[in-house]
C-alpha cells in the first residue's frame, strides 16, 4: 500500500484557498508514475484552529469539501483519508474526518470524540459520540483517529482488536509537545502491531507553532519515512502489510492478553 502524506501550512479561516492548494497538490502528489493507493490529510485543513470563528467558516449543508475530496478521489482513482473539518450540524460543530475510496463513495467519517481542556475546544467544539470504528480501504482494514485522540490508548487498542492493520492519525499538534507527538505514535505502532501512519500540519497560527513531522511507522516500531518540522512537503512510503501479520504472529500480544484481570 503506496501512501502520499501532505504536510500542509494551511491558510487560517480561508476553505476556497486551502482547496486550492490542495487541488494542486493531488495534481503532483497523485499523478505521478509511482501513484500512491491512499493520500493523507491534515486536521482542520480547510479553516486551521480558527475557533473564535468556526461559526461562519465551518462547512454547512453543501458539502463543498465532501464533494471537492470525493471528485478527486474518482479523477485520480486514489483512496483519500481526507484529514478533517470543521462540521456544522444542526446547533453543534464537530471535528470530522472524511475518507473516499477509488471511487469517489464516501466510505468513512469519524466526529473526534476527545476535545482539547488546554483550547477550550468545548466551547467551539461537540465530541463525537459514536464509537471508533474500523474500515477498509483496498481491502485491507484501517482506522483513523484525530489528534488530541493519540493520547487515548484505549481507541488504538480497540481498533487493533478489531483487526486494523493501518491506524491513520490527522493532526495539528504543536512543536511544544513535539517528543510527545513522535513517542505516543510509537508506542501505538508498537503495543498494538500495526502500521502508524499521521499527516501533521506546519507553519504558526495565533502565536502557536506546529511540528510537522508526519510520520509513518511499521509495526515493529521503527520509522519508515518522516517529514521535517517546519517545511510543507510530501511524505511518501509503502506499507508492507505483511509486516502486521509477521509481528503479530512472531510476538502474539493479542492471544497473551487476559482481559478479564483488568
């Protein structure tokens, strides 16, 4: 499985740009000669962390991003992790991801259930309340989980227990906390064996800088491919999937497991 990571400085408050960029990014980044199966995203893409005023740019009931991703989906024949966006439905705004398969259906959305205390989120933000699910994308089983949410073992475990091969993380996660963002990631790649792979944003916004850094790493715990700190770039790598098997199999954590004494 051949991944396209964008690393993207993301323009505050402003969807019809960030759109544009990203149409020009697939146009490098999906058609090359080596095309990637899936293409990654980053959180909040369309607007940043804008969230004193995600009342008037948080998408609405006309879908613009939805139908931007899923038609670039179909042009390019590529599966799209499509990172998330701020997502107004009814009184609440939710963090949403959205994935599309080679064909442009959208396969997949996740509402980020765990907001930010540090941000406030929850005066801008509704958690989501449905439960983290897997999916596949070219027949093989993956899960994404946004940000703030790599804190939470219990979502990544419960993923790999439902058999996700590939945990994709979307983010916009700071360069204060920058050993945490590449240790937690880690430490999920390895305690539950499969391939973790994360589109970080960079650049600064309201006095914040990001750490870029998107990474992806294999099941055993080394890192296969990373971006730097502060440049926007594409990070690309090929999953061998049968490393998740290989390791599961050599280090059967999953049959060691006794649930019942915790």
């Amino acid at each position: 499985m051949k991944i396209a990571i964008y690393q993207m400085d993301i323009i505050p408050g402003a969807p019809e740009e960030n759109h544009k960029k990203v149409k020009q990014w697939f146009e490098q980044a999906a058609s090359q000669e080596e095309k990637p199966d899936v293409v990654v995203l980053p959180e909040m893409w369309t607007t940043a962390y804008t969230l004193t005023s995600l009342d008037q740019v948080a998408e609405n009931d006309q879908k613009q991003t939805a139908t931007l991703l899923s038609e670039l989906a179909k042009q390019y024949a590529v599966n799209v992790v499509g990172g998330s966006i701020a997502t107004k439905e009814g009184d609440n705004i939710y963090n949403r991801a959205l994935v599309f398969n080679r064909s442009g259906e959208q396969v997949h959305q996740y509402d980020k259930i765990h907001l930010v205390p540090m941000l406030n989120e929850h005066l801008y933000l509704a958690g989501g309340q449905e439960r983290v699910q897997s999916f596949e994308l070219d027949g093989v089983k993956v899960g994404v989980i946004i940000c703030y949410d790599l804190r939470f073992p219990e979502l990544a475990r419960s993923l790999a227990l439902a058999g996700t091969e590939v945990l994709f993380i979307v983010a916009e996660w700071p360069e204060a906390r920058q050993s945490h963002w590449t240790t937690l990631q880690q430490a999920r790649a390895i305690e539950n064996q499969m391939y973790v792979v994360s589109s970080n944003r960079v650049g600064t916004y309201d006095g914040v800088e990001f750490c870029g850094r998107s990474l992806v790493i294999n099941p055993w715990g080394d890192t296969v491919a990373q971006g730097t700190q502060d440049k926007e770039e594409t990070i690309t790598a090929n999953l061998q999937l049968k490393d998740v098997k290989e390791v599961r199999h050599n280090v059967p954590v999953f049959k060691s497991r006794v649930p019942n004494l915790y």
